[in-house]
C-alpha cells in the first residue's frame, strides 16, 4: 500500500533538503578555504602548524588534508596564539643576553 505524499508535505521535505545542502555547502567552503590557507603557507610555516596541531604528517605529504586534520589545525593555531600572548609584552632586549645588549650599544 502506497502512501500518497501530500504537495505540502513535498514542498516541506524539499525546503529540509535545500536547508541540509546550504548547510554542508557552507561547512565545506570553510575546509576549502583553510585547505588553501594552509597549502599555500611555507614548508616551515606547514610543519609548524602541524606539529602545534598535534597531526603526524610529513609536509612533503602531498594528500590533502581530512575533515578531522582540519578541525586539529583550529586547535593548532590556538595552542600558537596562546603562545604568542604569553610573549606579548617581551621586547627584542628580553631575548639577548647581557653580553650581546652591551655590544649593540
């Protein structure tokens, strides 16, 4: 026995789908432009990130990254601006040594 799909309750189910499919288009625009973002930073700048990201790759890897790298390259980036806030009111002097401020001068 067939059930007849009233138009109403068709035009609901295409409206859910259409919803659904901007929704997953919008979460993988993000991952294209992170993907990008990361492939054209430098090998040292990539390898960086990884590491901060806690992803076992080699930079020379050429696959792309997954859903699941890209959400730990977030994190990554966190980890490195937390570190860069911890640093934030260092000056270049706060670096050298004693030795090294006396020459300069």
């Amino acid at each position: 026995m067939q059930i007849q799909e009233t138009k109403q309750d068709y035009e609901l189910r295409i409206h859910r789908l259409n919803h659904a499919k901007s929704l997953l288009s919008m979460i993988n625009d993000n991952r294209i432009k992170a993907r990008a973002v990361f492939d054209n930073l430098k090998a040292g700048q990539q390898k960086y990130l990884l590491l901060a990201s806690g992803i076992n790759r080699d930079v020379s890897d050429s696959t792309q990254l997954n859903d699941v790298e890209i959400e730990k390259l977030y994190r990554g980036l966190i980890r490195i601006k937390s570190i860069l806030v911890a640093f934030k009111f260092c000056n270049e002097d706060d670096f050298k040594t004693k030795s090294n401020t006396e020459q300069v001068a």
